[in-house]
C-alpha cells in the first residue's frame, strides 16, 4: 500500500504529543462520537418527556391510567414540532452545563463566545476578516443549493420544489418552526459541535484534523432510516463551518452562516409558494 500524502497523514491530523502518547484518530474520534451521541440521546429524550407531559397537560390528557384517546391530526404535527424545538433547548442547556462543570470560569472561552486569548490560526496566517465572511455569505447560498440538490439527485431523492408547509400547522406553529429552523437549531448545534466538540477534539487533532472530525461528526448526527443522502449532503456545510469557527476564533459566525445556509433552503423549496 502507497504511504498516505503528508496532508492527510496522521501526524498532519493529530498533535505529535498526542501521536507519541499512541492515541490514534480512529480512538479519539469514536469518544467524540459518543459524547455527542449522549447528547443528542439525552437530549431528545427529555424532550419527548417534557412534549408527552405537557402535551397531555394541556389536551386534558390524564397522565397514568386509562385509555388514550386518538389525537388529531394537528395535535400530533404540534407535538412533533414541540419535540424538535425543546430537543435543540435542552441541547444546548446541556452542553452548557456540561461544559460549565467541566471547564468551570473559562466555559464562554471553550464555546468560542468571547475572544480566544491568542490567534488560534496561529502566528502569521491571516484571521477570518469581515470582507472574506461577507464573501463566503454571498457565495454560500449558490453552493449549498447546487451540492445539496445534487446529491439528492444522485441518491434519487429530489427536493420538491414549490412545496407548503403542513396544513395541520397553526401560523403561531409555522412561526415556531421557522424560529427552530433558524436560531434554535442552528445555536444548539454549534455549541455542540464547534464549540464542545472542536474545544475537544483541538485537545488532540489539528486544526485540520478537528475541522474534518467535527465534520463528520455532525454529518453523522443528521443521518436518518432514508440513508445517506442527507449527511452526505451537509459535509461541505460541516466543512466550512469548521473553518470559520477556526479562523475567527468565535462561534457566532458560525452560528450566522448555519442560520444563513437553512434560510437559503427555506427560500429555495418554499420561497415561490409564498406571496
């Protein structure tokens, strides 16, 4: 077998430190894996407690005991998007606390929500300047469209174009789904994996390294019974959000262009039904 390129080698991707104390990729990888699995378990289930409680609370459901009477059609569209939203809430609770207790003062800096205290580019390279994100907003839309609409052709599963959101949603519900796609998912999810999980894994890659891991990871994270097609999908996505977490040293901008790349979906799939 040929040796690997020294770009892609694992003395490119991990610390020497780390590599000498014989902590391979593949190890330090699988506990990234399961620290974000417990997460998003933890997470999601709380969140179906929290929507079963308080779903049946409000609909006078009682709580034990007796037959459940059939739900409606929009009770359920309710409770699905309930769940959604009050999964990213606890999310990103969680991954606060936790990272609270773990790091205890300096848990902003290990979230990238204040300024690092020194250049985590390195000495030398440039940051992320403003022109240069401004740059990657206006390019992004294009990009993201095009990839994400070719790998759903590839795996044979077009994106409908002209489409509505469900009927059984209130507007009040419509409104919450648009927040949840917008600011809740996208926050939660950045303080997962490039604030928690790339402080993490920056212990033990490179940037290069952590960048492609956090990848990964949170492609992983969107895998679905469909297949493949939707992580496959978001890698570019993954990519470009690690490394404007590592050239501006912040989470915010990151959590601008996640919130950017959704609306830009929301406007492609829905954007001609409306109006």
């Amino acid at each position: 077998m040929p040796e690997a390129p020294a770009a892609w080698s694992a003395s490119a991707l991990l610390r020497p430190s780390r590599v000498r104390a014989g902590l391979g990729a593949a190890t330090a990888l699988v506990g990234l894996a399961f620290a974000a699995f417990l997460a998003l378990a933890v997470a999601t289930l709380l969140a179906l407690v929290i929507v079963r409680v308080g779903g049946d609370w409000i609909d006078g459901i009682a709580l034990l005991g007796g037959d459940r009477p059939r739900l409606h059609p929009r009770q359920l569209a309710m409770r699905e998007l309930a769940v959604d939203v009050v999964r990213q809430g606890v999310l990103a609770l969680l991954v606060v606390v936790a990272v609270r207790w773990r790091d205890g003062a300096a848990w902003r800096r290990t979230l990238a929500l204040v300024a690092p205290a020194a250049a985590p580019w390195g000495p030398g390279a440039p940051g992320l300047t403003a022109r240069r994100f401004a740059v990657i907003l206006l390019a992004w839309p294009v990009i993201h469209i095009t990839w994400v609409t070719g790998i759903a052709d590839l795996f044979r599963m077009p994106i409908g174009r002209h489409t509505a959101l469900s009927p059984g949603l209130t507007p009040a519900a419509a409104a919450l789904w648009f927040a949840y796609v917008l600011v809740l998912a996208p926050v939660a999810e950045e303080l997962l994996m490039r604030g928690a999980l790339f402080a993490r894994a920056r212990e033990v890659f490179t940037a290069r390294g952590t960048i492609l891991a956090t990848a990964l990871l949170f492609a992983g994270a969107h895998l679905t019974p469909a297949g493949f097609a939707r992580p496959v999908s978001l890698i570019p996505l993954a990519l470009i959000l690690g490394w404007v977490r590592w050239r501006s040293g912040r989470l915010w901008p990151g959590i601008l262009l996640h919130a950017w790349s959704n609306l830009a979906m929301i406007a492609y799939v829905l954007g001609p039904a409306i109006g």
